[in-house]
C-alpha cells in the first residue's frame, strides 16, 4: 500500500475530534441585577412616572425596587424572570408612594409644586404630554395600570393580567373603559 493510501486510511479512522462544551458561565448576583438595570430601568421609570407624574418619585420608586431585589435575591421565588418581580414591586411601591402623599396632602392641605421644564421639548408637545398624563392619571385605579401597563409598557394583556393580579378578560375592559374616558378627556381639553 503507497504511503498516501496509509494516510488517507489514518484520517478516516481516527475519531472526530470534538469541541470543547463553552463553558457556563455563572453570573454573580450585581452582575444580573447590573445588567436587569441596563436594560429595563426606562421601562420602569415610565411605568412609575404615570401612576405617580412626578420624575423624581418615579426614580426613587425604581432605584428601590431595584435595592430590594439585589437584597431579596437569595430568596426570589423565580430568579429565570425577575422582571416580573421588579414591575411588581415598582407598581406596589408606586402605589404606597401615592397613599402616603394623600395622607401627607390631606393633613397639611399643600399644593403640588410647579412641574420642572424640560427646554429640549417645545411647549405644545410639553403641554399635550402633561394633559395625557393628567388624563391617564385621573381614571380609576385599574383602568391607569392596565393602561400604563399595555400601552406605555407595551406588555400583552395576559402579560398586564398576570402583572395586575387579574383575568384577562378584566385587562380588555378596563382598557376598554379607559381609551373611552382618555378619547372623551382629551376632546373635551383641546
């Protein structure tokens, strides 16, 4: 046999080589909190910003959440998905926010400071957004979250039922009622 034919015969007989398994790469706790804050920190400040129409409160309100799911971490029921936990925790502390300055407002009886301006937004724009927060801010509790949370979120309604902690069927009607109230509030202001 010719030395070319003992070396093909080699190479076929030979077991493939096989690649190396990438390694897993285990992500410390900062590092999965660091990168959930990259990524979902607008989304969430949005979401605060329209329950509580305050910038400064809604940045609290997600810096905390945030916190408390770092802290909380060793005990998260589900660490495969804990941007549920933090749109829960952000909408629950909104919440709490809102009845602590009802209470503070209903004891000393004082009046909402003027709105920071923003200069790179010109007033019109300024104006209509303030309206449709005002409008969105002025429905009933549900009817404000579900919306918040399907169109300014952009969440799908079972995502929003399961979110709210109620059926989907819930989430159409009270948007439902809702974009009829903003259509009719938004008309009646222009």
């Amino acid at each position: 046999m010719s030395q070319a034919g003992c070396d093909a015969d080699e190479r076929h007989s030979e077991a493939p080589v096989r690649e190396a398994a990438p390694e897993v790469v285990e992500l410390t706790r900062d590092e999965i909190v660091e990168s959930l804050f990259r990524e979902h920190y607008e989304g969430l400040l949005r979401l605060s910003y329209c329950i509580l129409g305050d910038r400064c409160s809604a940045e609290d309100v997600v810096m905390e959440a945030f916190c408390s799911l770092h802290t909380h971490w060793s005990t998260l029921r589900d660490r495969a998905s804990p941007v549920g936990y933090l749109r829960v925790s952000v909408l629950n502390l909104s919440r709490s926010r809102i009845r602590a300055l009802v209470r503070e407002r209903t004891r000393t009886g004082w009046a909402d400071p003027p709105p920071v301006l923003d200069t790179s937004v010109s007033v019109i724009e300024r104006d209509e957004a303030h309206r449709l927060v005002e409008a969105v801010r002025s429905l009933p509790r549900r009817q404000c979250e579900v919306i918040v949370c399907r169109y300014f979120l952009e969440l799908s309604e079972a995502e929003t039922a399961a979110l709210l902690g109620m059926s989907t069927g819930s989430v159409k009607r009270h948007a439902h009622r809702a974009r009829a109230a903003l259509s009719t509030s938004m008309e009646v202001t222009r």
